[in-house]
C-alpha cells in the first residue's frame, strides 16, 4: 500500500466514522481481547446489511482491511481503478458475473489473497457470499478455508493466518439511529489444522468451516427457519419493549434456543401454540394494529388518546408543514431508496450517502443565505423555528400513525374475543418460559 493509499483509508475511515457514530445510537463491540496480534486476519462476520458491514469492520478493527469484492465491479478501466486503489477491493468470480459459458476460476483471487495475508495484511470476507437481512446464519462458502489452509500450507504450517469470527447484530437493518452490538469470537488460527490436513487432506476444509459456523452462530441471533423467527417475533410482541438493546438480544437468543428445543422436543405441542398464535397475530395484521397492543384498555381510555392525537395533529400541522419543507432533506435519501427500487440491503448506505451529502449541500448553504440576506431578528427567529421543527417532525408523524390505530380499534367488534385470546397466549408463552 503506497502512502498516497494510506492516506486515502484514513480519510475514508475517519469520514465513516463519523457518519457511522451520527447514523446509529450506539455501536457496542464485544470482545476485543480476542483480536490477534502479530498474525495476518481473514475478518469473517455475519453479512445481515449489504454495504455497512464491511465498513463497520474497518471501522472497530485496528488495522487495515483488504475487501472481496464481486468481479462484476471491475471490468471497466474506471471501476477497476476505484475497486482496487481507491476501496482496496480483490475480485472474486460468482457465476452469474460470468458470460455463458466462462467458467467460474477464483484460482488468481486464492493467489491474490495468500501475497495480502503474507506481506501481513488482512481481508474482510463474508463467509456466506452475500447479504441476507433475515436474523440466520446461511451456508457458508468453503473459500475462506481455501484460502487460509493455502496460505498455511505455502509457508509451511507457519502462517500465523487467523480466521476471525464476528457476529454483528442490527437492532434494525434500515432504521436511523437505532443500535449495533459487534461481538467478535475467538480466532481460528489455520496453522493448528496440520494434523487434520495430514490425516484428512480433502475434508479439512469442511471442518474449518464447522469450527467457523459454530462460533458465529454463537455470536449473532440464529434463527433457523422462518417458523423459528416468526415465534421469537410474537414473544417480543407479547412480552412488551426492551430499554436496552444488549437485554433484548441477550433475550433473543435464549428465547430462540427455547424455541428450538420445544419445536424438536415438543412438536405436537409447539404447532397446537403456533396455531393459536397465528390466529391471533393475523387478526392484528390484518386489522392494521399493532401486534403489541394491549387490549386491556377501555375504550375510554383509547378514545381520551385518540382526543391527544388529533389535538396534537390539529395544532402541530402548521410547523410540520414548515418543518417538512426547512427540513427536506430529511426525506430526500428514503424517497431516492424508494425510486431506485434498491434491495432492503442497501436502505441504510442510500441514506446515509444521501443524507451526508445532502446536508453538507443544504445545510451550509441554507445559513449562508440566511445570514447574508437576513436581518439579526429575522436570522434568530429562522432559526429558532429550524430547531422547533426539527424537534417536531418525528413526534407529530408517530401520532398520525396512533391516531389511525386508534380509529381502527375502536371500530373493532371482537376487542374482548381478542382479549381472551392475548391473554391465553400470555399464559402460554409465560408457561414456556418464552417470555
């Protein structure tokens, strides 16, 4: 890496940091003790959020990181020059970036990848091959232990090649200012397997790659079907919010292992509670309610809530209206999401691409006009209403959304057939230590 290089990375790191620390609430990272020292790393977490979490990676990690990337991307001169010297990417061959009939030969990347991990470098690789939002660990690819056992068995058993499980957990993969627990595991150093490769030299791999499965399923939330994510959905909804994210994953992935245990323990049992559950939540869906509510309301109380939210749409529409139009590029990067019609894995980098370049745009533009054309009472009262709006915007739209909930319970003929029924699943899932 050329200095030119070096101080590239460092602005491009040091520019991520600091959208990543606006975009969400809190980044935790776990286990930091367990990054290696002295030893080359193939970094290898979950991949539930398409472009940040190689980003996140550079981030948390204290050194540099080379990327794979999919060949596609490099085979214009431009593209190439920007993948590989700008974001420090390697290509590697999938078989939908191929021309029919071109096979599929990642023998260059292998090569590739073995002179970044002996000059002492490290690669970022997810193991699964590509991004997946669902809370599951897919099938891992086997090139990750290709690669270390190749650069193993080049410098004879004596590499120092570690394979670095992380599982990284999204509060909410699209969600602004929401939260990111990073756990990072124990390595895999590559170099312990000599004695696995000289008694079974074709299926060592396969090994390596179960060691691996099993720490990041170990680190993230692992759901293995849909059945599975769906009744930890319902638990959540049951037993209420979380005031921290740490408690609620911690509650996650204990309640999944319940979960799983019960399905493969207790199935007849399981799918009697899955029957009724599903009753009830589709009622909710298709209601338009909200699958936490709690029908032990009286409807006195639901009607004195809808009063609060219309009085408060009523007297709150005229700053919202201003406020949507001081603050539009709020809603500029989702619309732009939206007409692109991108995969949900890119929502969060759109926004936060959008939003960091609309910002710097508008924002210093709009105080510079302001300042330049505006007298001293006319600057303070703008921005004293730049503030007011601000602060006005998301509670206004969260009471839109509740007051349209509680038109909708209210016209409801069966709240108490839905009571009985909430409170049995209460019962249940409380009786199953679910909730």
């Amino acid at each position: 890496m050329t200095w030119v290089q070096k101080i590239i990375y460092l602005f491009l790191n040091t520019l991520a940091k600091t959208v990543l620390g606006i975009y969400y609430r809190k980044i935790t990272v776990n286990g930091t003790e367990n990054i290696p020292e002295d030893a080359s790393v193939l970094v290898c977490p979950n991949h539930p959020n398409t472009m940040l979490d190689p980003v996140l990676m550079a981030n948390i990690l204290p050194f540099r990181l080379f990327f794979l990337a999919n060949y596609g991307l490099f085979k214009t001169k431009l593209t190439n020059f920007l993948m590989s010297d700008i974001f420090f990417c390697i290509p590697v061959k999938r078989e939908k970036d191929m021309a029919p009939g071109e096979p599929v030969n990642n023998l260059t990347t292998i090569k590739l990848c073995h002179k970044k991990l002996s000059d002492g470098g490290s690669i970022f690789m997810a193991p699964e091959g590509t991004s997946f939002l669902y809370k599951r660990i897919r099938k891992l690819k086997d090139g990750i232990a290709r690669i270390a056992l190749f650069a193993a068995r080049r410098n004879k058993w004596n590499s120092k090649v570690a394979i670095l499980p992380i599982g990284t957990n999204y509060e909410d993969t699209t969600m602004f200012r929401s939260e990111v627990i990073i756990n990072i595991g124990k390595p895999i150093f590559i170099d312990d397997y000599k004695a696995e490769f000289k008694k079974n030299k074709e299926g060592v791999s396969d090994v390596v790659m179960k060691d691996l499965r099993a720490r990041m399923e170990a680190l993230s939330l692992h759901t293995q079907d849909e059945q599975e994510a769906q009744m930890l959905h319902w638990a959540e909804a049951l037993k209420g919010p979380f005031d921290r994210y740490e408690e609620r994953l911690v509650y996650q992935q204990e309640t999944t292992k319940t979960i799983r245990f019960q399905k493969n323990n207790l199935p007849k049992d399981f799918e009697q509670l899955w029957e009724k559950a599903y009753e009830y939540f589709e009622t909710l869906k298709q209601a338009g309610i909200s699958l936490d509510y709690d029908f032990s309301k009286t409807e006195k109380q639901v009607k004195n809530k809808s009063a609060l939210y219309t009085f408060n749409r009523i007297f709150g529409a005229p700053f919202y209206f201003i406020g949507r139009i001081l603050h539009w590029v709020w809603y500029a990067p989702y619309a732009l999401y939206l007409k692109l019609k991108l995969y949900a894995g890119y929502e969060s980098m759109v926004k936060i691409l959008g939003g960091l370049v609309l910002f710097l745009l508008f924002y210093p533009l709009f105080l510079f006009l302001l300042i330049y054309f505006g007298d001293p009472p006319f600057i303070i009262g703008t921005l004293i209403l730049l503030i007011i709006t601000a602060a006005l915007l998301q509670p206004y739209e969260r009471a839109g959304r509740k007051l349209k909930e509680s038109k909708r319970i209210l016209a409801l003929e069966n709240k108490e057939q839905l009571l009985e029924k909430r409170k049995y699943l209460l019962k249940e899932f409380r009786s199953r230590k679910l909730i």
